[in-house]
C-alpha cells in the first residue's frame, strides 16, 4: 500500500442483486489486506442471504436502524455506532427498519472480490 487520499465519488455508487446500494470508497490490488465500502439500503428493504467465502466482514452502522441476522445468533436491530461482526463464510443478511435510509460502512479482510460473494437465498 502507498500513501494516498481516496476521495469519495458519489456518482459510483451501484445498485446490487443484493438488494443494496454500494460505493466501493477503497478496494484496490495494492491494498489487498482491507476494503471498505458505503452500504445504502433504503427503508423497508431487506438484503439477500449471502455469504464471503475466504473473507471476514464488519459493518459499522453510519446511520439509521437495521436488524441483522448473522449466523446463528437471534435477529438483532442495530443503529448508527454498532459494529457487527460477520467470520468468513458465515450467513447474513440486513434489513432497514427504520424511517430512512440504512448507512453502514462495510469492512472486508481480505479486501473483497466478487468471487469470493455467494448468494445463498432461497
């Protein structure tokens, strides 16, 4: 990894087949430790099962309320502070239970590449 500033592009955020919006702020080859990433679902959506193979991920809630479901623990809500833990190849998904939108910053060790993503809804 170089020193660098990455600024934020608002015009690359993209919706998924996931169900969310995504703005990849760093995931890059020279950076291939971390990624992190702007997650944006609007109100009343729910993401899909979905699991990282080879990849831990973390969600820190920016803003809004959600309720997780991750592995085996019982649904949980979350609100803007939380962080949420997610161990490689570990089912989860999220949904926006709130009046807004759901804003989280979604953190990928290693950094995320599409092969490793599994879709795993029914």
């Amino acid at each position: 990894m170089k020193e660098s500033i990455r600024r934020i592009d608002p015009g690359a955020e993209h919706f998924t087949a996931e169900r969310c919006f995504i703005n990849e702020l760093s995931n890059t080859p020279g950076d291939p430790e971390v990624s992190i990433a702007r997650a944006r679902i609007e109100q009343g959506v729910v993401t899909r099962w979905h699991r990282l193979a080879g990849t831990a991920e973390r969600y820190v809630i920016l803003h809004g309320r959600g309720r997780v479901e991750v592995g085996d623990l019982a649904p949980q809500e979350v609100e803007a502070g939380d962080v949420v833990l997610i161990p490689s190849s570990c089912r989860q998904r999220i949904a926006n239970v709130g009046a807004g939108d759901l804003v989280f910053l979604a953190i990928c060790t290693p950094r995320f590449v599409p092969e490793a993503y599994e879709d795993i809804d029914d």
